[in-house]
C-alpha cells in the first residue's frame, strides 16, 4: 500500500533536506508544509533534493501552527496511509514499510508510531506514552511517580520510556506527533488534527480521540528515529512555552472537565500556569547570564 509522508516545517535548517532524504525512497509522495519559515531550509531542501514529481512544497504566508500545517498537508495527499514526520526527525532506511507492515496487520489499528532515540541512544518520554489525566498529572508533578513500585495502580506514571522494551509491537494509549503512520480509514472516521492547538497536545488530543472511536495505538520498538528535539523551536522558548501550557489546559477542558472534581481539575489548571511560570523563570535566568557572560568575555 502506497504511503504520503506529510512534514511541517518551521526553520528547521538543513535538517529538513536530511529529513527528506531520509524518507523519499520509502514513500510514494512527500509533501512538505512550510510554516512561512525565515531561515535557508527551504532554499537548501531545493539544492539537495528530489525529483519534482514526487515532493511538494506548500508555503504558507504566515505560522498556522502545527496542527493546522497537518490538516494542508493531508488534504494533499490520497495515499491509504500517511506518515506525519517532524522535519527534526531521521529515519532508517526500513522504518517506514516496517510501521506499513505492523499497521496493515491489525484492521482495527489507526496509526502506528516507533522508538524516538536522544543522540546517545536513550529513548525520548513521548514515543510511548499513557493519557496524562489530572490524576496523573498530579501525581508527576507532585513526585508521587516514585511511589508507582509500591502501589502501580495508584500512582501509575504517564511516562512509559523508563520501563522496559517490548520485544514486540503493544498497543499503547498515545505516541509522538513526531513520528505517526495514520490510516486514512481511521482519519475520515475520527476526523482531523484539531486546529484548536498551535503546538503541542494537538497528538494526545488526536490519540484520545481515536482511542474513543476504538482505533488502536500501537509503539513499534524495532523502529527507531533519532529526533532532535526542539530543533524548530530553540529559538523561541518563551513563545514555545506559552503555547505548550495553553495546549495543556484545553487538552484538560476538553477531555476531563466533566470526569473529574472541580476541586481536582482547578488544581491541576493552577499546577499548569505555575509550571509556566517556573519555566519562564529559568529560561529567563539562563538568557540572562548567557547576555552577561558574553558583555564580560
């Protein structure tokens, strides 16, 4: 079965072409949405890449976020199944037909993800992950994870990387918006990434959804990618933050405001901003020495 590989880019540098050069052997078609981008990646994707007939650039005239960069990109595309690939994200050269083969093997899986590797080797928290539900989140950001030996079923971690690795393909509850192979059935019977979202929480949005229409999630583990995580966004962490907690809320709202105790939920709401906070204050503290260290040197 023919696969579409859908990659948004944001100034991912050269990592694009690498990216691209990485899948076009495996894939039918490539359809690159560009997120009107201000560095060379586009320029140096066009020096060192492909026959015309299979990559298409979309351009935007302006940052639609990711979500939205997807849902062009699927329009585009007519394959039975589509590969979603972070321009930050390099595949071997038999991971695709690999995910193609896990997915056409079950009916009722909807989309299918592999191991995201950190450069030295270790495996990245979003390859395989649980529903973070308030209950959950609460108990990661209060520590209580550690006490997950103990009472597993109580303080369950949304976490998976840290156990061990299947030796075969498990149905898990989300994975990475980095790396998905999606069955078109299951997109047309679920519906398309929520727009709602800028950038990130837009993947467990869509992985909650098609767990809710019975679709299953499966991690591969034999197929790894290394992802250089935050490539396309470094440059702007206060930006990044701000959309990743405003991401966490309505993920929250949408899915858990009628499940849970108000009590809980508020709790959780507050926990988010506070952690936006945090993060604003350290991220600031860093950008302040680095400035002061380069006046001093």
């Amino acid at each position: 079965m023919p696969v579409s590989a859908v990659i948004v880019n944001y100034n991912a540098g050269n990592l694009l072409a690498e990216c691209v050069e990485a899948v076009k052997a495996q894939v039918q078609q490539i359809v690159v949405v560009d997120n009107a981008s201000s560095d060379n990646s586009l320029s140096e994707l066009a020096k060192r890449c492909l026959a015309a007939d299979k990559l298409q650039v979309i351009r935007l005239d302006q940052n639609m976020g990711f979500a939205a960069g997807c849902n062009i990109g699927l329009q585009a595309t007519e394959s039975p199944f589509v590969l979603f690939l972070n321009p930050d994200c390099l595949l071997g050269r038999e991971a695709i037909n690999r995910l193609r083969q896990v997915i056409e093997a079950d009916e009722r899986a909807g989309m299918v993800g592999g191991r995201l590797l950190n450069h030295d080797g270790s495996e990245q928290g979003g390859s395989r992950r649980a529903m973070p539900t308030p209950w959950r989140a609460l108990v990661r950001a209060c520590g209580l994870y550690r006490l997950a030996p103990f009472f597993p079923r109580l303080f369950y971690d949304f976490h998976l990387h840290h156990q061990p690795l299947p030796s075969t393909p498990i149905e898990v509850e989300a994975i990475s918006g980095a790396l998905m192979l999606v069955r078109r059935e299951a997109i047309e019977d679920v519906g398309p990434w929520d727009e709602g979202y800028f950038l990130h929480c837009e993947d467990l949005d869509w992985c909650m959804r098609f767990g809710q229409h019975n679709w299953k999630i499966l991690f591969v583990p034999d197929v790894e990618a290394l992802h250089h995580q935050g490539a396309c966004s470094h440059a702007r962490p206060f930006f990044v933050a701000w959309h990743k907690h405003k991401g966490m809320l309505r993920f929250y709202r949408k899915f858990f405001l009628d499940r849970y105790p108000v009590l809980l939920t508020w709790l959780v709401s507050i926990g988010v901003w506070l952690r936006f906070v945090l993060v604003v204050s350290v991220n600031g503290v860093v950008h302040l020495m680095r400035v002061l260290g380069l006046r001093h040197g």
